[in-house]
C-alpha cells in the first residue's frame, strides 16, 4: 500500500513590523510583484509549503526574476516550473534562503512600509530577513532533516558515540541547500549519498581520526604563508570526510567562521564542527572531478561523480574498484533506508 502524500502546510509569512508577504494586488499573474502589506487575512496572504522547496500562494510560485543570484535580485509570482530560483529552505534561525543564490528574502531598504518590494540579498541575520512561516508538508522528519534518528541509528549501528545525530542536524544550517533541494526524491539521494561516503571514510562512522599515525607529519604544506601554526603533525584527517591538509583546515575554518588552523582539534572534539567541515567539502570541493558532490546529485549527474570529486585521483578510472564498489554499496543501501532508487552513473 502506498503511503499517503503529506499535505501542504498553509498560512501566512510574517516579517518585518510583523508584517505579512502579500502578491500585490491578488494578482495571479505572471510577474506580479510580491511585497510586505499589513496582514490582512486574504489570499494574496496565504503561502503552502508543500515540501517541495517551493513556497506557494494563488496556485503559483514565488520566484527570483530572471533567475538572479546577485543582491537586490526581486522576487515574484510565477507559474511553477522546478527551476532554482524557486527553491527555497526555511531555516530554523527563520531565514528563507534560496540555494542556488545562496541569499535570503529580504525585504528592500529594511523599510517596513506597506508595498515594501521583496528581494534576496546576501545573508545578514537582520530582522528584514527574519520570518515566520508554514512548516514543510514534505517528506522531513521532525528535525527538519529527510534521514531520520532512527534510520541513521540503522545506517550506523556501530557508530562512535563521537558522531551525533544532534550535531549533524545542528551542522546542517551551515548548508541550507543540502538535502533541501529538489524533489523529495533528489533531497534523500544526496543525503544518502553524502552518508556512504562518510561512511567509507571512517569505517562507518567509527573512527574520528586517521588510523595511520605515520601520515600525520605530512599534511603540513610549509609553502603556504601561513604554515602550520598547530604543529607539523597536526593536520591529519579527522571527522566525517577526513580533513586534511593545513590549507584544507584553513579554507574550512574561513568558511565556516572558525579558527581551525590555530585549533585543528576542534574537529575531533566537537560534533557539530566535524559534521560542518564533512558539509563543507560536500558543498564547495570539486577535487578531482568538475562539480561539487551537492551540484551531482541535485543535478542528477549520479552518485559516481561524488566519488570522483572527493577520491577521484585515486580511485576512478579504474584505479581502485574494490574502493569505489564499497561506496556504491553503501549508497545503495542507504537508499533503500529511505525508501528512493539511487537512479544512475553510481559508477567513476
């Protein structure tokens, strides 16, 4: 028996003076400008989000014109069509972020007068950018992740107590894109395909560190302006994709807003910072290949080009089977935990 399709949550977006996203005029049609308005009750007021990643109002979509990605980008109703600059992730910290911009709804000027324009801008965490709005219908779990505790518990069942569900799904704001783009079917591949490869890195999500203490010493790069101000030998590979590499550990920590060249440990003693730096590679590393492991499975180029960007040098192209076949493995059981086909080119 098929399970039942969840329902789309509906109800109003409110921000700024406790305000309301309001589609200028009630107007369904296309291009019509979407502002902030005194709350009125209408239905030029009333959103759905149906989990989709799309956020709905008059039976269309709100949408970045022309596909902008650059700040001062409006927004607008449209007719639904799949596309990025439809895509949106309501975050826990109540910001509503489009991916593919990697900016958040804000509203123009900070100005709370009615008819106020819409627009995204770059991330700020100011009140012009904070709303309260309907929770997904989608297919998520209660921690706003597609993988539930209890199926990572089944994916991990031998799992240091040193990786947390709390501090992954804690970790997962750093990223709002990941596993929140696409269909309900993209957002559980790549959370299972992001969930193989750890679990190839780290023998299942049992070691923390790398087992081969005799590497430690050389992950120091002396070219670099900034040297190793840890030590020679303290830029091994440690959490859930192994970072390694004083330059690695520098990118990661300017990324992420945290010192990680000075205090490299961080990454083997806070759970939260070793699943941001996993999301990190996951979401800017193309490594050996030519798109980021997030950018393959959002668009669908297959599990094999997540290989390629984080061991592609080493193991595709028939370098190593035995080490791709292992990732595959585990994809495609993850996969089957939650219920998706893991589609195709799982193979490098």
């Amino acid at each position: 028996m098929a399970a039942p399709t969840a329902a789309a949550a509906d109800g109003q977006i409110k921000g700024l003076g406790g305000k309301c996203v309001d589609v200028a005029g009630a107007s369904s049609t296309n291009g019509t400008a979407v502002q902030i308005y005194d709350c009125n009750g209408t239905s030029a007021q009333l959103w759905s989000n149906p989990g989709d990643g799309t956020l709905r109002a008059l039976g269309k979509c709100l949408d970045v014109v022309e596909h902008g990605t650059a700040d001062g980008a409006s927004v607008q109703l449209w007719d639904c069509t799949g596309g990025a600059n439809q895509q949106w992730v309501v975050t826990a910290a109540r910001d509503i972020v489009n991916p593919a911009a990697d900016k958040c709804l804000d509203v123009r000027g900070n100005d709370p007068a009615n008819a106020t324009r819409l627009q995204i801008w770059t991330c700020t965490g100011n009140p012009n950018q904070k709303w309260t709005a309907p929770a997904s219908g989608g297919g998520t779990t209660p921690s706003g992740f597609v993988v539930s505790e209890a199926q990572f518990n089944q994916m991990f069942p031998n799992r240091n107590s040193f990786y947390t569900y709390s501090g992954l799904v804690q970790a997962l704001s750093s990223y709002p894109g990941f596993a929140k783009t696409g269909s309900d079917t993209v957002r559980k591949q790549e959370a299972a395909a992001f969930l193989a490869n750890v679990n190839h890195e780290t023998g299942g999500l049992v070691h923390v560190v790398e087992q081969n203490t005799a590497n430690y010493p050389h992950y120091c790069d002396l070219s670099q302006s900034y040297g190793c101000p840890a030590g020679q030998a303290a830029y091994y590979g440690r959490g859930p994709i192994q970072l390694s590499w004083n330059f690695n550990y520098k990118a990661a920590g300017d990324a992420l807003g945290i010192d990680l060249l000075h205090n490299p440990r961080l990454v083997e003693t806070d759970a939260a910072v070793a699943w941001r730096t996993g999301l990190w590679f996951w979401n800017t590393s193309t490594g050996a290949g030519t798109m980021t492991p997030h950018n393959a499975m959002v668009n669908q180029a297959g599990f094999g080009q997540t290989i390629r960007a984080i061991n592609g040098s080493l193991e595709c192209d028939g370098k190593n089977p035995a080490q791709v076949q292992s990732r595959v493995s585990a994809y495609q059981k993850f996969t089957g935990i939650l219920g998706v086909a893991p589609g195709s080119n799982l193979y490098c």
